[in-house]
C-alpha cells in the first residue's frame, strides 16, 4: 500500500503530469512525421534523462512511446503514409475512408482503438504480467516460424481478388527482404558489389518509397490539378457509441493479439498488427470491404500497435528482454537511471513498477484530448493545393528518410522503391502483400533456419511442438477455406453470368 501511494503521489505531481502528457503530444507529433518513428523519438530523448530524477525521465519515455506509436495513423490516413512501421496495415482501410471523404471518422476510429488498445494492455500488464512472461518464454524459433506463417496467409486477405498477383507481390517482400547479411552464417547475399546493400534494406525508406513516394507519382500522372484532397472538412469525429458497441469483439480480440504479440521479444508492433488485421479479416462479416475503407482494418491495426506498448514492456520489466527495438532503447533508459530490469525489480523498486503502470494508463488516456486536438490540425495542414501539398510531401519525405541513418543511399532506396510501387500501382498489382513479405520475411527465414538446427534438419520435428502445431492448423484451415470460398464465388458468378 505504501508503495502504490508513493506512486500514485509521484505521478500526480504537477511536473510529472505535464513531463508525461507533453511527452505524448511530442510523440504524437513525431510519430506523424513519415520516417521518423518511436526509436528516434524516445533515442532524442536520452539525453535529457541523464540530467532527470527517474519519475519524470521514465513519464518522458512513456508519453513519447505511446504517442509516437499512435501517431504514425494520423499521416497512414490522411496522405496514405505510415507515420511509423507499426501503422503500415493502418494505410490499407485508413486512407480510402480519406478518399471518401470520411477522413474524419478515420481518425475517429483510430483514436478510439488505439487508446482501448493501450488501456487494455496495460490492465494486462499489471494483472497478468508474470503468466504473460512464462508464455512468452515458451516460444522458441519453431514457434515463432509457425507464428510467421500464420500471419503470411494474410496475404490471401489483402490481395483483393486476385491472388496470383498477391502472392506474386509478397514474393518480391521476401525476396527484397533478404538482400544483405545472412541471419545465420554472416554471408552476404545480392549485394551485386555495392558496399551499401551488404546492411540489407532498411524499413523506412522502403516503406515510404513504397506507400508514400509511389502515391505522389500516381497523383502527378492523374494529373488532379490543384483541387485540395478531401478530408471531411478537416474536422475530427468520434464514431457514435452505438457503433463502436457493435464492434466490441474487434476491439477486444485486436487488442488482446497485441498484448499477446507484444511480450514476444523481438516481434514489435508491426508484425502484431499485420496479424491482428488477417485475424480481423477471417473473422469480419464485412471482409469483403477490407481494403475500401472498413473501420474493423483500422481499427484491428491501431488496437494491435498499441497494445503491444503495455506486451512488450512485460519481458523488458520482469526479465530484462526487450519486447521490441523501442523498449530496448528505454531498456538502456531505465540502466541509466541505475535501475536494473529483471525480477527484482518487482519487489526491489514496486513503487516504480507502479508508477510505470499508472504513467502509461494515463499516456493513453491523455491520446483521446490530444488526437482530438492535433489530429484536425494535422488534417488541415493537407487541405493545400495539390501541387504544394505534394512538394511538401516529398521534402518531409526525404528529411525523413534521410534523418533516420544520415545515409544518402536511403534516399536512392526510397525512390526506387517509388518508382517500383507506382509500376505496381499502374499494373493492378497490390502494395499489402510487399509489406507483408519484407517485414515477416526476416522473421520467418532465422526461426526456420534455426528450428532446422535444433531438429537437425528434420522438419517433421516441427509438429512435435504443440503450440506450433496449433498455427500450422490454423494456417492450413485457413487457406483451405479461403480456397473453397474463392472457387464458389467463380462458380455463383459464372452461374450469375449464364443465367443472364
């Protein structure tokens, strides 16, 4: 009791509170900004916490984690560019609702997950955080494979009807995806004698390139001319209560994926929420308006994302395993200030525990005032003519990108990227399954490899695992339903057809 009124006491002091609900305005306002994202965010931070008590350093981190993570939906919808990785499947239902002209509602919807996302794992964090753990620790490089094949049958979702170029387009994720180093061996693959392909390529300079770049050179061929984009009167809206009543099972489920996802170390937010949008996907009665602009997309991306700020704190606390790139930064933040994460932690310092748990509770509750605030004004920004906005776009594009590494060939990979998304585009070939591809891709091939090293070689040896066996299960069904159903709709249309 004492250690949670010191807490409590700590947290209400009037300079921690605003330390903690600026930090998530700033959050929010990086996150938004395309290239840059939650590590540099909280990275900028490091040094002031060297001169911070640790209550307020660790309000400053929480507010940017939470924000930043949020943020990458305000600019995935309103200018079709992920913000952040972790809102890369945000970008596939957010920005056609702004096409609509419901771009309002978009953020509406966004907000109202990401903070029932964040709240319900942080509950869970501080009830469950020791089975959350013990679960976590069970997944070996067997089940993580298993785990990353399950959310590679998304693509089967995304693919829009034609699944043929679906599968082509996540191929070529994969395939870019292991340009580089070797996981395993430390070789060297398709780098063709350039020193710079030997680091693989990065994230965000593919990602904006691709969703972002790609979408400029597809505006400037339509030639739109100077009409400013629709945005529903740049105002922010809220979804009516009875409508997010009705879609309680997709919050909770996107949610609980998150969390889930959040406590494996080294998955992060991007993976959960290409799994919790294939998971909305199979399970929505509205699955076929997935990709037009359906609410259940965003909001099973922007519930995922941000619950895995709560998940992925639970291995970094009790056992001093990052959850994810961010938490290991703030892993090195908590260092700093001389504590030292592990399950000491617990009882050595429980009036910090406690006050980690109420700080981040509050920085997601603050996300409703303040994306109601800067969401509007960030959707204003972009009511500018066409030409300007689109200059505007690519010179945030590029300071972005190039902020992330100060590497000018992250430039090069961005516009190739674009040119190749827009060759994409103009062949009606899906960008999703890209993503999916190049973000699962590293995941899949190391807990593969690995898996075959401890089985010796014998993938059979895979479904001796119980819970993998379960996710081979599940994908199996999976494609075999989605088989079925896309040979019946060819036979209803073709019996359509005959019949007129």
């Amino acid at each position: 009791m004492e250690a949670l009124i010191s807490a409590l006491w700590a947290l209400t002091d009037p300079l921690n509170l605003a330390i903690l609900i600026g930090g998530t305005a700033a959050g929010i306002l990086i996150g938004a900004m395309p290239g840059l994202g939650s590590v540099l965010a909280i990275t900028l931070a490091l040094p002031l916490t060297f001169v911070m008590q640790p209550e307020p350093s660790i309000a400053l981190l929480l507010g940017l984690y939470a924000g930043s993570v949020y943020g990458g939906s305000l600019s995935a919808i309103l200018i079709n560019t992920p913000g952040t990785p972790q809102a890369a499947a945000t970008v596939f239902d957010g920005y056609p609702m702004m096409q609509q002209g419901k771009g309002d509602i978009a953020l509406g919807w966004a907000t109202v997950a990401s903070v029932i996302g964040g709240l319900l794992s942080t509950v869970v964090l501080v009830v469950a955080a020791p089975l959350l753990a013990r679960l976590g620790l069970k997944f070996g490089p067997i089940e993580y494979f298993a785990l990353g094949l399950f959310a590679l049958t998304c693509v089967v979702s995304v693919s829009r009807g034609d699944l043929l170029k679906g599968l082509l387009a996540c191929l070529l994720g994969l395939l870019v995806a292991t340009i580089g180093q070797d996981p395993l061996t430390g070789d060297v693959r398709l780098h063709y004698g350039n020193f710079n392909l030997m680091a693989g390529i990065a994230l965000v300079p593919f990602l904006v390139g691709l969703f972002a770049l790609s979408e400029v050179f597809w505006r400037v061929s339509e030639g739109q001319g100077t009409a400013a984009p629709k945005v529903a009167g740049a105002h922010f809206r809220f979804p009516p209560l009875a409508d997010m009543a009705s879609r309680w099972r997709v919050f909770g489920k996107s949610a609980l994926i998150g969390t889930w996802i959040g406590t494996l170390p080294g998955v992060g937010a991007t993976a959960s929420s290409m799994v919790s949008y294939a998971e909305a996907r199979r399970s929505s009665p509205n699955r076929e308006r997935f990709g037009k602009g359906e609410p259940d997309g965003i909001i099973a991306s922007e519930a995922a994302n941000n619950a895995v700020t709560g998940g992925a704190l639970v291995p970094t606390l009790s056992l001093g395993i990052p959850g994810d790139p961010i938490t290991a930064v703030m892993l090195g933040a908590l260092i700093i200030q001389g504590i030292t994460p592990g399950p000491r932690l617990f009882v050595e310092n429980a009036d910090l525990m406690i006050f980690i748990f109420a700080g981040l509770f509050v920085a997601n509750l603050a996300l409703l005032g303040l994306g109601a605030i800067m969401g509007p004004i960030f959707a204003r920004a972009i009511r500018a003519p066409e030409p300007v906005l689109l200059s505007l776009i690519l010179v945030l594009l590029a300071i972005g990108t190039f902020s992330v590494n100060n590497n000018p060939f992250d430039l090069l990979i961005m516009l190739v990227a674009g040119l190749a998304g827009f060759g994409m585009r103009l062949l009606h070939f899906p960008l999703a399954p890209v993503v999916i591809g190049f973000v699962l891709g590293p995941m899949i091939e190391q807990s593969l490899r690995q898996g075959l090293v401890l089985s010796r070689g014998n993938f059979l040896n895979f479904f001796l695992h119980p819970i993998a066996l379960g996710l081979f299960i599940a994908s199996a069904l999976f494609l075999g339903w989605s088989a079925w159903r896309h040979l019946h709709d060819r036979n209803v249309a073709k019996t359509t057809e005959d019949t007129a």
